[in-house]
C-alpha cells in the first residue's frame, strides 16, 4: 500500500516535541552514568534498555502483524530480553545464540497470524542485535564514555541533518522512501557527527585521538542516516506513516532510535578495534 508524501515538519507542535526531548534526553544520559559496580552499568540502565526493548517490541507487532500484534509483540520480547539478560550477565555468546533461537522461535509463534512470520523473526534481529551491542559498550572499559558519545553523535547527526536541509534545501536524498530528507541535510549530519566525534576525545577519559574520534564520528553519523533511511522503507512497505504515538510530537519510539539501532552495531565495532590498539 502506497502512503502519500511525507509532510514538512509542523512547526506548531514544536513545544511537544521540545517537552518530551526534556524529559527522554535527561532520562537515558542518567541510566547511562549510573553506576553500581556491574561491568555492563547499574539497575537503571538494564531497566531503560528493558523497557525499550518492550515499547519496541509492541509497535513492532503492530506494525507487522496489525492482526495478532499482542502474540507477536510477546515473542519478540521475550526473544529479546533473553539476549539483553544474558548479555548484561556477560555472557556475550549465550547472548548471541539465544537471540538466534529467539528469533526462530519467534517466526513459528508468527505462524498462521502473520503475513509474513518471517517479519517477527527480522524484528528480533533488527531490534535485539542493537540492544546486545549497547549492552556490551556499556560493559567495556571507557563505557560510559563510549555510549554517550554514541548517543551525541547520533542526536548531533539527525539534528544536524534536519537544520541544514531545512535551511539549504537542494536535491532529494532518496524521495521514493523518504521525500523530506536532502544531500545538503546528509552532508551537514556527517560533518556535525565528525565533529562531535572529535571534540569528545579531548575528555581525558577517553584513550582515543582525534582523528580516530573523527572517523567514528563519521561512520556513526553514516549508520545513523542509514537508520533512519531503511525505518522509512520499512514502513512505506508496513503502510504505516508512524511506527506509533507513543512519544509526543515524534510519533513512535522506534522513529526516535532509528538510526541510534544501526549506529550502535557500528560504534561497538569501532569499540573493539579501539580495544585491540587502533585509535591510541
């Protein structure tokens, strides 16, 4: 089913949007920083990371199975959570491998009320592999560091982008999923996201140099865009304009993490070759 063009940004609920980033933004930044002694972070982040994962889960099971969306959004979620709960027991390839049962487990659930049971599979895969990976960041020497420059570069990205295109204009970057978006806003995330990047390697906590912190920048503002482009193509192809309404003014929060999803896998990998003496 096709969807009509995406609209400009309504400015008139700008206050909403604004509220709520007031509250979200605050909310994670603590739950990140918030220690206990755990290697993978304090109660606060497993509980923010639970959570996600459910709200997730629930608008994935209705966006891919508007039918049965209860039985497909508590197989995801438990196929999650397994994963995030053994990873946060750092227990990284119990994780993995129960994320794979998982999913699998998942698409049988999905049987016989979904179109398609392998959707219940992906959503495991696309959600979970993100929330494993942010587990383990977090767990890393530097972690908290590591995940809140994972979380600046990803805003600076997607607000950057959205600033400089509304303010430049010029070609479409790909109007057949995602009309609003330019090359100027492309271009203009990943210079703020390089710069970002940079900047957050003069904290001395961080053993990394500048032009490494560049190039994670760079790559972490390229996933996030990636992010936010293949949540448009997925649903274009759901016929879904939103993936919810659960936060105010931003719609779903799926919306919100989109690219934070793919920039996560990228900057944990960059994490590991930094942990392996690259950047130093």
């Amino acid at each position: 089913m096709s969807l009509p063009p995406a609209k400009r940004f309504n400015w008139t609920n700008l206050g909403v949007r604004v509220a709520s980033a007031t509250v979200l933004v605050p909310t994670a930044l603590a739950a990140v920083w918030f220690d206990t002694g755990l290697a993978a972070g304090g109660w606060p982040f497993l509980v923010m990371i639970a959570v996600a994962v459910a709200l997730l889960s629930i608008e994935w099971g209705g966006m891919s199975a508007p039918y049965a969306p209860v039985r497909v959004s508590t197989a995801v979620t438990v196929a999650i959570l397994a994963g995030v709960f053994l990873a946060h027991r750092d227990h990284m390839w119990l994780a993995w491998a129960g994320l794979l049962l998982g999913g699998i487990a998942s698409a049988l659930v999905a049987r016989g009320v979904a179109e398609r049971p392998t959707d219940a599979a992906f959503g495991v895969f696309y959600i979970g592999i993100a929330c494993i990976c942010l587990v383990w960041l977090r767990a890393m020497p530097q972690g908290q560091w590591w995940t809140l420059m994972l979380f600046a570069i990803t805003w600076t990205a997607d607000i950057a982008a959205f600033a400089v295109g509304s303010a430049l204009k010029g070609p479409k970057l790909w109007p057949r999923f995602s009309p609003n978006k330019t090359w100027s806003g492309f271009l203009g995330g990943l210079v703020f996201s390089m710069a970002v990047g940079a900047v957050m390697t003069i904290i001395p906590a961080f053993e990394l140099n500048m032009a490494a912190g560049a190039l994670v920048g760079l790559l972490g503002g390229l996933a996030t865009m990636a992010g936010d482009l293949w949540e448009s193509a997925l649903k274009r192809r759901f016929g879904v304009k939103d993936s919810g309404d659960l936060i105010p003014g931003h719609g779903g929060l799926l919306d919100r993490v989109d690219g934070l999803l793919f920039a996560v896998v990228i900057i944990a990998l960059a994490r590991l070759v930094n942990h392996l003496g690259w950047g130093h």
